[in-house]
C-alpha cells in the first residue's frame, strides 16, 4: 500500500498498473526485475540483471500455427517439399518460415524434440537427426507436430 502512496502512476484506483513508457535511450540502467514500455520499439521489456530483454509486442495477438506431417521410418528432411503431411495428400512444407530452429516447437508422438540436438533447422526445411516413425494411423503416435510463430525472448 506505501508504494502505491508514494508512485500513483503504479496505478489508478487499483484498476490497473501503468508501466513507465520510455525510449531505448531513457531506458534506466537497469535493476533485476525492472519493466518499462520501450516506445522505441513498441515493445514491453523486463531487465534480467545483465541486460534488457523484450518481453511481448504491444502490437497485436499473435497466432501459433501448426503443421502436422508423418514419418515413414526412412525420411529425415520435412519441409520444402520434403516429407509427407499427415493425411499423405502433399508433400510437407511448412506454413510459416521461421528465423531459426528455437522459433519452432517439434514434437513427435507427443515427445518434445531439442533443437540442435534431435533437429536442426535451414531455409525452410527440418532435419532430424534420425527418421522419425511410421505412422500406423491407429493411435497417432508417431505425428510430427511442428508448431510456428513462435518469437525467441529478447527478438
């Protein structure tokens, strides 16, 4: 309660907090656990103790999109027409082009795969470092889940 006495900007009436809007240029030196609005960017922004970092865009909702493809025990490549979509109509590629491999989330029959490790990520294509499973079309246990739009904290 004393801190809302002393910075009323914190909030009105206790409907809402306002965050300190500033450019990159006033933004604080930073203390551990700071948020700012950075009207440079549009972009909310937390300090971690060494640097700042973007938390959201103020700019809109975004959408997660999701590709589901299927293994066939012998492909690695999905992606740019590499591999097969789920019902096997056409050939795999994904709807949005991330930036890099931590912008997706892959999972194969539910488990989650580790960027650089079970996959790495170019131009558009997936690359897993074995074939992932033959779907047997039963239990959908072996579907390759990949989800996009992701954004990398600190983009």
């Amino acid at each position: 309660m004393g801190r809302f006495l002393k910075n009323p900007e914190i909030g009105d009436n206790a409907s809402a907090i306002t965050i300190p809007n500033v450019t990159t240029a006033q933004r604080p030196s930073g203390v551990n656990g700071q948020l700012i609005f950075n009207t440079t960017v549009s972009k909310y922004q937390a300090y971690n103790g060494s640097a700042w970092y973007n938390i959201s865009e103020a700019s809109g909702e975004k959408t997660l999109t999701v590709d589901t493809f299927q293994g066939d025990g012998s492909t690695t490549v999905f992606g740019n027409g590499s591999g097969n979509t789920l019902d096997g109509s056409t050939a795999a590629n994904l709807t949005v082009e991330p930036t890099d491999a931590t912008d997706l989330q892959i999972f194969i029959g539910g488990v989650y795969q580790v960027p650089g490790t079970h996959y790495t990520y170019s131009g558009g294509a997936i690359t897993f470092g074995s074939a992932p499973p033959v779907n047997n079309g039963v239990d959908s246990g072996h579907i390759i889940a990949v989800i996009q739009n992701l954004h990398k904290l600190g983009e």
